[in-house]
C-alpha cells in the first residue's frame, strides 16, 4: 500500500499540536485534507502546513476527493454522525475519546462500519505510554495473580477547560466523560477488560466556572460554538464498578479540586501474588518469602506519535487496531452507567455486552 491519505475533521488546539503534527511528519502518512465548521480555520490550517484541500464538511470531502481515513476530532456529540458518513463510504476512521456520547448511535456506527469492512480505532492515548505497556505486560504474564481491587483517579487543582467542554448539548458531559474517560479505559485494559456488572457513581458540579487568579487553563480554538460561556457538567466524578470475574474498580476524577493535584493518573492495582503502582511504575510482589518492591527503568516515550503509527499500520496491514470501537463502547457504556446512577441515586444493573 502507498501512503495513507488522512483527513483531520477538526483543527483545534490538540489536533494541531499532536495528530496534525505527527502525521506531517509519517513517513506513511499523507494529510491531504482538513476539515474544521468554523470560518476560515480549515484554510488557515491548509495554508500553513501546505495541505491540499480544505472544506467544512465531510459531505464536501467525500464529494470531492479521496481519503483512507479520517481522524475525527470534534466536540464529542459530533463524533458518531460523522464517522457514521464515513463508514458508510468505506473510510477508515479514527475518534478521539470518547467514542460518543449516544449508545445506540455508537450501536448504530459499529453495524455500519462492520457491514462496509471499515477499520474503526478509538483514541486512547493513554495505553501507548512506555509505563503502561510495560505494566500491561506484567499483568498479562499473570504477576498479579488475581486482581481483585484496582483505584484509578486524577484529580486537578485548577484544570477544567473553557470552551465547547463546559456545555453538555456539546460534550455529553464534563469531566467524567473528558479526563475520566483516560482513567477508566486505561485501568480497565489494565485489568484485562473484564465485563461491568454493577456501577454505583456520583458526579457532581462543584466548583463550576471558578474565578480563581494566577492560574491557566487549556482553551478551546473554536470559541463560536460556546460563545455564551455555558457550564452545565460535572466537574467531579466517583464511582465504584463491579465486574462478574469478582473485581472491583474505583474511580475519581476532577477539573479542579481545593486539594492536592495528580501529577498524571494514578492507579493502583491489587492481586492475590502481587501488586502494582503506576507513576511512578512500581511492582510489588513476594519471593522467596520476602516482600519486594521494584522500580523498572525505561525510557519514555510520547505516546501520540506511538498511537498515529498504529493507526497507520493497521490500515496498511488491514489489522484490528489494539483499541477498537467496541472498546469505546464498552468504555462509554460504563461511564453512562456512572451518571445514570448519580442522577437515580442507585445502582446500576450493567446490560449484556454488544
């Protein structure tokens, strides 16, 4: 196969620092073309990094040149009609977390993209990292034994975006479905994708549009779509997921916090014949009937760059990428479990598996 001509729907501040940035520079890779609904940014982004074309829909993509794929990178109620246009013409796709924010419109793009042959990857940046591969590895090879426990949080000071995130008819929800997605995927692969049975979960909106002084924050590019400065989410999530295998996972997550901040996500992983840390990676096991704990050394890597190339080799070796759409699936339907239960006050009976 030749390179794979890409087009990114959605130039923000993220796509064009990270996806556009190392795209650019695969050798596999041939960005050909830029999508983005607000006036003139598309062209802007064109323009710049000499992209040949430039439109505001996928509908004048599609009629007027050809792709392998697209990276979608939208706010994240567009993200599944979308990707819905473009399994149906046979392009592959990729979609930043989450995969959506509707269940049965994700059920709805996963029969179309199974029915049209479509590669479909989710964007899980973080299960690309040297720390996490490396203790996915310890986990697969069985260190742990059985986990039965496992805490996964992330908690910021002052860290809740401006723009498009605050507004549910936009995000589906704030920073559950935002950096909460990051900490439930990540320590759920880690567990081995066990199936949910129960969720109990409580998201609240806290500390809100906060006016606190000397502090920055990640801003959106596209302000238009935001431009009433709306706050209806969560800015703090709890929750505590049971799965059928006996394990237990609970998670935290927060935009902002009069508390201590994470530096990064922390999770802790409990088993019958060992344990693990992560950030910083530490393994804790017995033997020899002594206790030991271990720091591996490694050098890390930025994992978008990671994440780009095994999209990229998926499409040309027409290989399953190791983070698919039922992954997204499985991820969103957890997290839509975690506000339904917050806002019935109760628990929540997981379905079957799609």
């Amino acid at each position: 196969m030749t390179r794979v001509k890409i087009a990114i729907i959605g130039i923000g501040a993220i796509a064009e620092a990270t996806h556009l940035k190392f795209l650019l520079e695969h050798p596999d890779a041939e960005v050909t073309a830029v999508i983005d609904v607000q006036p003139g940014r598309a062209e802007e982004v064109a323009k710049q990094y000499g992209i040949p074309s430039y439109f505001n829909t996928i509908e004048e993509l599609i009629a007027n040149t050809h792709v392998d794929a697209v990276l979608i990178c939208t706010p994240n109620v567009t993200h599944i009609p979308i990707a819905k246009i473009a399994a149906a013409n046979g392009i592959a796709v990729f979609l930043e977390k989450p995969i959506g924010t509707s269940l049965q419109e994700v059920e709805e793009f996963l029969e179309i993209a199974k029915e049209n042959n479509v590669l479909t990857m989710v964007g899980m940046t973080h299960r690309f990292r040297t720390d996490t591969e490396i203790l996915k590895n310890y986990a697969t090879k069985n260190t742990f034994g059985d986990i039965y426990y496992v805490k996964a949080k992330l908690f910021r000071r002052r860290g809740t975006p401006k723009g498009w995130f605050t507004n549910k008819a936009l995000s589906g929800g704030g920073a559950l479905m935002d950096i909460g997605v990051h900490v439930l995927d990540l320590a759920w692969w880690l567990m081995g994708q066990p199936e949910p049975m129960t969720v109990t979960g409580k998201v609240k909106t806290a500390l809100g549009a906060y006016d606190t002084k000397h502090v920055s924050t990640w801003e959106s590019k596209n302000k238009h779509i935001n431009k009433n400065n709306v706050f209806d989410v969560d800015d703090f999530a709890s929750a505590w997921i049971r799965f059928k295998n006996g394990a237990v996972l609970s998670i935290e997550t927060t935009w902002a916090v009069n508390g201590e901040q994470d530096d990064g996500i922390q999770i802790d992983i409990l088993g019958t014949e060992g344990g693990a840390k992560l950030h910083p990676l530490t393994i804790y096991k017995e033997e020899d009937g002594i206790f030991t704990e271990m720091t591996p050394s490694f050098q890390a890597k930025d994992p978008f760059p990671v994440e780009m190339d095994h999209f990229i080799q998926s499409i040309r070796n027409n290989e399953t990428p190791s983070v698919t759409g039922y992954d997204g699936y499985g991820v969103l339907a957890m997290l839509q479990a975690i506000y339904e239960s917050s806002e019935k006050n109760r628990e929540i009976v997981m379905n079957d598996e799609l």
